[in-house]
C-alpha cells in the first residue's frame, strides 16, 4: 500500500464526530510529530508549527479532523437508541446504515431502523422517514442490559465503513473525507517540505468541531495568530446525475477547486488570484467553486482580529455528507502539489500585497 493511500485509509478509518476526535487526533499526532512543533489547544486543536528561512508572515493552514456522526439522547425500555444528529445529515441516507457506539467500555456495532414499510399506509410509505423517527438497534431487548453493555446518554456514534480503492485505483471511497482530505494535506505538504526552503513560518492546524459551527476555527486562529491562512477543505462534485452546469461544474479527476464564494467568506481577492495564477503557471488543473448552502473554517479564520486573507483550496467529493464519499486520486495529488507551491512562494512582500 502505498504513502498516499495508507494515509488517506488510517485517517478515513479513525473515528472522530464533534467533540469526540481524540481517536483520530491520536493517528494526527503520529503523522504529524516528526514534521514540526507539536502543541494542543484547550478546544483540542492540534497544531503542528515549521519554522522556514522567517520568521513571518505565519502561514496557517486548516483542515478540520471532525466528522459527522450522532450522539445517544435516550434509551427506550426495549433497548433502542434514540439519537440526535452532531453535523448535518440527509435523511433518506441513514435508514439501514451500521454505525459504532463509542462507550466506556469499548466499541458496540448498531444498524439505524425505523418502522418497517409493510407497517406503514402506501401514503406514509412514500414519504421520507424524519431522523426523530429513526433509532438505532443493537440488538438488545432491555434497557438494562444496554446499560450493562456499557451504552450511556451522551455517547457519540460514528458510521461503520471502510475504506476501499474502486476503478483500478484512481477513485476512492470512504467516510470522513470530510474533512480529513484536510488534514491529509497538511500532512503530506509538510512532509514535502522538510527537505525544501519555505520563507515563511507554517502553522498546520487540525481543528475540531468544524461540523457544528466552526468552532474550533474561532480558537485556532487564536493558536496559529497567521497573517494569511489557507483552509483545506472537500468540496461538493456536480459530475453525478441531476446536478445542472449551473449548479456545480465541479468534477472529479480535473483538479482541486478554489472557492469564489461560500456563505460566510468570500476569499481575499489577491489572494484567490494568487493562487489561480501559481496554478496556470505551474500548468496545475483547478477549478472553481462556490459553496451558497455551506461554509468553512474560513468563516471564522478570515474575521480573525483585524482579518486575516484567506482562501479555500479544496478537493471534490461525491456523495459528501454520507458514510460513502468518493474522491479522485488525482485531485488530491494536484492540491498536494498546489500547496506546497503556494508555501515555497509566500514570502512576507507577496503576502503583504495582499491586502494593498
């Protein structure tokens, strides 16, 4: 298995919704402690910190290490699950989807149902089934004995699925690219630059919490104190059935994706320029993007003190949102590639003109 894989596959793999990344915070920590500076905030935050040749500007870049995932609200007298949502999720996607409860006592495998169809009148069976009315079975019949099984209100629940390599090894799939493709590229930029001179001071940071409102982003920023940050983020594939031109021109294998706009940033215009310009002249394939229904740790980053420029380099994903996205090995390669070119080139007289 190669570099590039296995990273994609142990980060994929660990669990981490809101509030509970320390699993995957654990494989970030071993990737990440040869390569810098490591230190941890008080939200959990992990920060790894590389000095170049200055000392500034400080180049922050994030990539949020939470997941979507759900947490126990209640347990019924006949050992059923009832749950709330930790980030946002599609309905019609969970009925059927195995999860993990992750209790004090170790992992406990469940399945999310709802009333069975042959139950329901043809009207309700052509409706979609609403989250309050899911639960999730682990095949217990009593109350008691989920709590002898070691299942508490206030565990969090993470999707069971792996990762795999689909059509001949260009195309990934997995849960959790969301956002651990970010993380990812911290990792491998770093690493590529441990033999290579950067004029600036890196700051890597994997936030936490991104799923429910950024909020990691609002103490990282504190952490990092960057002068320019570029958010690494997936982005949403309009290359699948019922997407129009208009609506996402985003395909997968033609490049990573710059934003132009999301709903609570709209990039440093320079600095957006910067980037798309590095990339015509390195003949690196981009694309660009806007996101008018979700936003990035950006959203935060970029109101940071008095401002901080910043853009979102991303790489496209389908089926995001759900225990099963897919990715395009290529795309990943090209943002890798774009990164590390940004960073070598980000010298405090080009970041300055940023805000000129």
């Amino acid at each position: 298995m190669d570099a590039t894989i296995n990273l994609l596959k142990e980060l994929t793999e660990a669990h981490g919704v809101p509030g509970y990344e320390a699993p995957v915070r654990a494989v970030l920590r071993k990737h990440l402690s040869p390569l810098g500076e490591l230190t941890q905030d008080k939200t959990g935050n992990l920060i790894c910190k590389k000095s170049g040749s200055a000392e500034s500007p400080r180049v922050m870049l994030a990539g949020h290490m939470d997941e979507i995932g759900f947490m126990v609200k209640h347990i019924t007298k006949r050992g059923f699950l009832k749950f709330l949502p930790l980030g946002g999720w599609f309905d019609q996607i969970l009925l059927g989807q195995r999860v993990v409860i992750k209790t004090r006592k170790g992992d406990v495998i469940g399945v999310i149902g709802a009333k069975p169809p042959h139950m329901l009148s043809p009207e309700a069976r052509n409706k979609v089934v609403k989250k309050k009315d899911m639960y999730i079975d682990i095949g217990a019949t009593s109350k008691d004995q989920v709590e002898k099984i070691g299942v508490r209100v206030g565990d969090p629940v993470v999707p069971r699925a792996d990762f795999v390599t689909l059509a001949g090894g260009d195309t990934f799939m997995s849960k959790a690219f969301d956002d651990r493709v970010g993380t990812a590229l911290i990792v491998s930029a770093l690493k590529q630059l441990q033999e290579q001179d950067h004029p600036n001071t890196i700051v890597g940071v994997a936030t936490v919490q991104e799923e429910i409102g950024l909020r990691g982003a609002k103490t990282g920023a504190w952490s990092a104190d960057p002068d320019v940050a570029i958010i690494l983020e997936i982005d949403i594939a309009g290359d699948v059935p019922g997407i129009e031109p208009e609506e996402s021109s985003v395909k997968l294998g033609e490049g990573p994706s710059v934003l132009i706009y999301d709903a609570r940033m709209i990039p440093n215009l320079k600095m957006r320029d910067f980037v798309i310009d590095t990339a015509e002249e390195l003949e690196i394939p981009i694309q660009l993007s806007y996101v008018e229904g979700g936003a990035t740790d950006g959203g935060m980053i970029h109101i940071h003190k008095t401002g901080v420029p910043t853009v979102v380099l991303s790489v496209a994903s389908r089926h995001i949102h759900s225990d099963s996205s897919i990715i395009h090995r290529s795309d990943y390669e090209h943002a890798v590639e774009l990164l590390v070119a940004l960073l070598k080139r980000m010298d405090a007289a080009t970041v300055n003109e940023f805000t000129q």
